[in-house]
C-alpha cells in the first residue's frame, strides 16, 4: 500500500473515530412504535420479504385534501408533477383527490405514458427537452388528437425557440410553448426582459408556434434568510415579465398558463401571486427533502423496508478489529451493527429509532445503534425516501398500506420515466 493511500485511510478512520466520539446520543429504547409495527406485521401478513417501497393510502388521502383545501381560496390551479409520483396508479388517486386536470412532465418516455394513460390532461413540460426528443415525439404522435399529445413546450431561450420553430415546420405540426423565465434561481430560463420580448418577437414570425404563457420556478426561495423578501422580489420578476407577455400579445391575461413554484414554495402563492397556477408532486408523498415549515400539515406517506439480514455485535471493521468494544464504550449509540438488504436509495433510516449510518464501515454499509434498540434478523428497518423521482423506480410495484394491511400493488411507470 503506497504511503498515499495509507495517509488517506488514517484520515478516514480519524474522521470516523471524531464522529463516533461526537455524535449526539439519541437514547433509543425499544423498537418501533405503533406505526410501524403496524406496517411490519402488514409486510408480515403479505409475506413480502424483500425490499420495498410502501405507499400509506391514508397519508395520501389526507396530504391530497390538506392540499386541496390550502389552494381553494387561491383560485390557483393545479399542475400535478408526474415525475414525483411515478405510479399510473397513485398519479391517479392524486388526480382524482384533486380534481386536477394539468400535469407536468419532464422528459419524452413519461410524455409517452402519459398520452396513453392520460390523453385528455393538458401537460406542460418541466424543462427544455433537446430538439431530438421533441422531434421524435412529434413524428410518433403524428395526427394523434389527444390533448395531451400537443403539450407546452418549454422554451429557454431564442436558440430553443429556433430549433422547435424547425420541428414545426419540417413536420407542418403546430406547436405550443411555454417561455420559461429567471425568476432568482438561475438555472436557467430567460434571464431578462429583453431576452423574453426578443422570444416573443422571433415566436410571431413562426406561424405554427403559439406561445401559452410563463413558467418561473421559484425553488431557491426557502434557502433565503428572508424568505418573505425573496418571494416578494420573485413576484416583482414575474409581474414585469407578464407585463412583457400581455403587451406583445395581447388578450386576458388569464388566457394564459402561468406556471409557478413546487412543494417547497407553493404555500407562498396561496396568499397572493402572479402565476395562475402552482405545480406540486411531492408534497404529495412528503419524502424528507420537504419537512418545509409550510408543509407542517402533511404527513410523510412514502417509506422504504428494508429487512435484516446481519447482526453484528459488537460492530467489528477490517483492520480494527481490537477495538470493536471500545467504539461502542465511546459512543453506546454504536454497540451493534445491521445489514439490511440493500437498495435504501438516497434514504434515512427512521424506525426503530436510534439507527444510524455507522462512519467507520465504508459509505452507508452498516446501520449501527445501541443494544437498547430492539432489532433482530428478520426484522424491518423502514427508512423515509429523501425524494420521490428516481427512488419510487427501485423497488418494483408499489405496496399499498392502509387499514393495517397491504391491500394493493401499483406498478410504476417505465424506468426511464
């Protein structure tokens, strides 16, 4: 081993050792709590033995009314984002709880889908998809009168604009577009007023290009000191790009689709905004990523479980193996470890309370916890998604929990998707 590598281990099994030493101690007693030792015995009863990802319909049900009832004095409407909820099944029951008739999508193999499963919903797209995709989309969907087959295009820039003008006219298919403007998170989009006229100016000498209205995602605002003022300045960015919209083109502004915010934001239009529309997915489901005070209402619906399948006692690393016990006398939170299955995706462990990711056993390998922490093999380790998209795909059909009992499957969309 060069002297290289062997620096790099010490350092790491330095930083390990501080994090054992430092760690706060959680005083975890018991297992799981009446919840998911409910949701255990239901795996149990189902005989599911195997990874899997669990949907609390009830949960559901509920965030789906909170939602519902937070946006009723707004007159907001409601775009529902697929790519959060990649299940034709739960999309549905979120459609469905909603009333919801637009979806947004974000990439050609859900757009796909969502022709054949939802051909009447109005979609818009999430980002600006490469003039290849929407091309092809294009040429698959030929004369296909859904609804659903002619979506919003997002637009970013003039370039983009130009390109889809082309589709347009090599395919004589009218297209629509949605311009997307910088509203303070600068991942993209139109970054200014000149930027939007100069779009709108080269949308009207393209006969076949309508151009729908605004986007403006506003995700960066809960990352301000002061929220209140970022969102009132993103509302200011809005109003002057929809000032910019309506004077080139015309008509009632309510004509057209002005798209904002997402979980994170979405409560702060409630009160008042530009858009005529908020997107949201995942508030839905409430993966970790979204414990926002403003959602304080919604309850977490999605968890992964995990079986498992090693205990080690005491937790023993390679080339360490004479202090073993001594790792659990420096912190008692690290007195035996646990292998689960594996495929937790990005994930935190939140039942039976007091596991965590041991920091000496390579990168999320071993759970470690005290010996008052009641988990054996066999027994279910529930983690909690940190996002849905991507993570909802790992773990096949959807397991569908509710009244104490796994009572339904729902297949999920195309990997891909």
């Amino acid at each position: 081993m060069s002297f290289k590598r062997r620096s790099n281990r010490a350092r790491r099994i330095a930083g390990g050792v501080w994090a054992l030493a430092t760690r706060p101690r959680s005083r975890a007693e018991g297992g799981h709590d009446a919840y998911f030792a409910s949701l255990q015995a239901a795996l149990a009863q189902a005989g599911v033995a195997e990874p899997a990802l669990v949907i609390d319909r009830a949960r559901l049900r509920e965030n789906v009314a909170a939602v519902r009832k937070a946006l009723s004095p707004s007159g907001l409407a409601l775009r529902v984002v697929s790519k959060s909820l990649q299940s034709p099944a739960l999309l549905d029951a979120v459609l469905a709880g909603t009333g919801a008739e637009r979806l947004m999508t974000f990439n050609g193999v859900m757009l796909d889908e969502i022709v054949r499963v939802h051909p009447e919903l109005d979609v818009l797209l999430g980002r600006p998809l490469p003039a290849g995709q929407v091309g092809a989309f294009v040429q698959r969907q030929g004369n296909n009168s859904a609804r659903a087959a002619r979506p919003q295009w997002l637009v970013d820039s003039p370039a983009r604009l130009a390109q889809y003008a082309e589709i347009a006219r090599d395919r004589a298919q009218a297209m629509r577009v949605n311009l997307e403007i910088d509203v303070g998170l600068h991942r993209g989009g139109l970054p200014d007023l000149q930027a939007l006229a100069e779009t709108l100016d080269l949308a009207a000498a393209n006969p076949l290009i309508e151009v729908t209205g605004l986007m403006g995602y506003d995700a960066h605002v809960p990352g301000f000191a002061e929220p209140k003022a970022e969102m009132a300045r993103v509302q200011a960015r809005y109003r002057a790009a929809k000032a910019v919209l309506t004077a080139r083109l015309g008509g009632d502004p309510s004509r057209f689709t002005l798209n904002a915010a997402g979980s994170p934001t979405f409560m702060a239009h409630v009160k008042g905004s530009e858009a005529n529309e908020v997107s949201i997915g995942s508030a839905f489901v409430k993966p970790a990523n979204y414990d926002y005070g403003a959602l304080h209402a919604l309850k977490p619906a999605a968890f992964i479980a995990q079986p498992v399948l090693k205990v080690m006692d005491p937790p023993t690393i390679p080339g360490l193996e004479r202090y073993a016990s001594t790792f659990g006398r420096l912190n008692p939170d690290a007195q035996r470890g646990y292998f689960v299955y594996g495929g937790y995706g990005d994930a935190e462990p939140v039942s039976p309370p007091g596991l965590s990711w041991h920091p000496l056993f390579g990168s999320r390998s071993m759970l470690m916890a005290s010996r008052k922490v009641a988990l054996e093999k066999d027994d279910t380790v529930f983690f909690r998604p940190r996002e849905s998209e991507g993570v909802f795909l790992q773990y096949g059909d959807l397991l569908v929990f509710d009244n104490g009992a796994i009572v339904d499957r729902w297949p999920t969309f195309a990997v891909a998707a």
